[in-house]
C-alpha cells in the first residue's frame, strides 16, 4: 500500500513529469524517420524537441556539435525535474543520474589521452580537458579534483600498467558511480527503493554484460583475473559473472537467471544486438514503473530513461544520414 505521504509527495511532481512523457517522440515517427533523406529528416525535426538545435544544423556543423547542444538540452530537462521534486533524497538521485553525464565524458578525455589525440570541440572535454596534458597515469591521478573518482583511478593504477588498456580504470569509475547510486537508492522510501532498485538493476545488469562481452572479446588473458570490476546490484551477482567469464559451454551455466540464458549464451558475439536486447529490459521495467509506481521515484526516473533512449536514437539517425550524404557518396 502506498501511504498518503507517499502519494501527496509525487501528485504535484508527476503529473508534470507525466505531461513531459506525452511529449516524446512515439515508434511511428522512428519508423518514419527510416524512409527520409537527410533533409526530409531535418525537416521533420525542426517540427519536435530537437527543432531549435536542429536549425542550426548545416553541412559546416560536426554530428558531435549536435549530440553536444542535444545533451544539454537533456541536462537541462534533469535540472527541471530536480527542481519539480521536493525531498532532498529524490533530488539527490536525480543528481547522480546527472552525474552519468559527467562520467561518460571523464572516460571520453581518458581515451583520448590512451591514444595521444585531442580534439577541436571544448565542449566534448569540459571539466577534464586539462588530463590531455598528461604525462603519465599518475599525473592523471594527481589532476582528478573528485576525491572518488581520483581514488577510483588510484586503485585501478597496477592493473592499467599491467595490461596497457583502459578497461580496468573505465570499470573501477563506472563500479564507483553505480556505487554511488545504489547508496543514495537506500536512503528513498520503502515504495521507491523497489523500484528504483528495478530500473538501475536493470542498467547494472546491462553494464555488467557488455562489459562481460568486451573482456572476451578484447582482454581475455590481458586483465588480471581479480580485476574483473563487475558491479554489483544486479540480478547477476558477481560470482554469476566471474563464473561466466571463466567458463566458455553454455552448457555449463547454473544459477543464471532465466532471462539472460540465451544472452550470455550468444557472448561475446552479436554485442550489438544483444545490448538492444538489454535496453528493451531496462524499458520494461521502466513501463511497469509507469503502472505500478504511479506515485513513486519511478515516473522520473522512468522518464529520464525514456529520453536518453530518445535522444540516443535521434542522434544515430541523423548521423546515418548525415555521413550518407556527405561522406560516403
């Protein structure tokens, strides 16, 4: 039963919230989108969310200046549903999602530092920028001002010099984020924590196996085996994912959760496929919060998951497009 507190603390907040999802854009409009050229797909955009960014576009405009403008604008949308909730937890998970942003571009800078590249768009390296002047892991380290994050690197350091990729460093940051995440999911109530703990489950579990699909892939042997960094919070306990990273037989899997028997039986291949399968769990869950946790942390969230799919595929979109016309003719 959800208490009256409950209730009277997500009725303001989600109706506006809910008003928000009406707005984004349905399957037709993708399945449209398919049949355009560019410019018949620009078009179409300008009618939308993305219209004020996409009046911008021209041939001269990079897709990154595009996904950099469409990001903001989504950062801004988290901003205002910050504001609509009113319990410094709620905004505080809020906050962290947010925070996702800021990690992926933290992993972003540190592989263009790997490769000794840079890049000619400010906005792509913001806060980090000043790590493409680094030296070494250690300059890295000492440049980093959050403290986590710095300790994160810190304790992924031996394993980075071991193996000479990035993967043990990107895990221990995105284990230190999701940890994060998990603590401020602790402090919701009762009724929130369930499903809240559904949808980044969810995430986590995703995370968790493509991260499994990429060690096979491209580390196997190059990683020590007590790095595997997997994060925990899941359906998939770690001691399911080191077993699955030893083991090569489908036949040899126990204890796997029914609906990740032919995904992690299908690793390392099709990765592409297999984390659209993924994302469509995650969506899952999301549309039952929109069910079951009407008056729950789970029609924002829900909704923030939403429009990164959004944006995500509107921006695949208009690069294909794009780089057809442009590039490959």
């Amino acid at each position: 039963m959800i208490e009256m507190k409950q209730i009277s603390r997500y009725a303001y907040a989600n109706t506006r919230i809910r008003a928000m999802v009406s707005k984004l854009l349905d399957e037709e409009f993708f399945i449209r989108a398919e049949t355009l050229n560019l410019q018949s797909f620009i078009e179409l955009l300008e009618k939308t969310y993305y219209g004020d960014i996409i009046k911008k576009f021209d041939r001269q405009l990079k897709i990154e200046d595009f996904e950099i403008m469409c990001i903001n604008k989504d950062r801004q949308l988290l901003k205002k549903i910050f504001n609509i909730l009113w319990s410094k937890n709620e905004k505080h998970l809020i906050f962290l999602l947010d925070e996702k942003y800021r990690i992926e571009q933290l992993k972003f800078v540190l592989r263009l530092w790997k490769k000794n590249q840079s890049t000619d768009i400010p906005e792509m390296t913001g806060e980090f920028s000043m790590l493409l002047k680094a030296k070494s892991i250690d300059d890295i380290i000492g440049l980093i001002d959050d403290k986590e994050y710095k300790e994160a690197i810190k304790n992924s350091k031996d394993a980075f010099l071991s193996s000479n990729c990035l993967y043990p460093v990107e895990v221990s940051i995105d284990r230190k984020y999701f940890e994060k995440l998990l603590k401020a999911i602790e402090r919701l109530s009762s009724a929130d924590r369930v499903i809240a703990r559904r949808i980044i489950g969810a995430q986590i579990d995703r995370e968790n196996l493509m991260w499994l699909g990429r060690i096979k892939l491209y580390y196997e042997g190059k990683i020590p085996e007590e790095f595997s960094g997997f994060i925990p919070g899941g359906t998939l306990s770690e001691k399911h994912l080191k077993m699955l990273l030893s083991q090569s037989s489908s036949e040899q899997y126990t204890g796997i959760p029914r609906q990740y028997l032919d995904i992690v039986a299908d690793l390392p291949e099709k990765l592409s496929e297999i984390d659209s399968i993924l994302e469509g769990m995650i969506m899952h869950e999301v549309k039952k919060a929109f069910v079951e946790g009407l008056f729950t942390i789970g029609v924002p969230v829900g909704y923030i998951f939403l429009k990164l799919r959004e944006t995500k595929k509107v921006i695949s979109f208009l690069a294909k497009k794009y780089y057809a016309t442009f590039v490959y003719q």
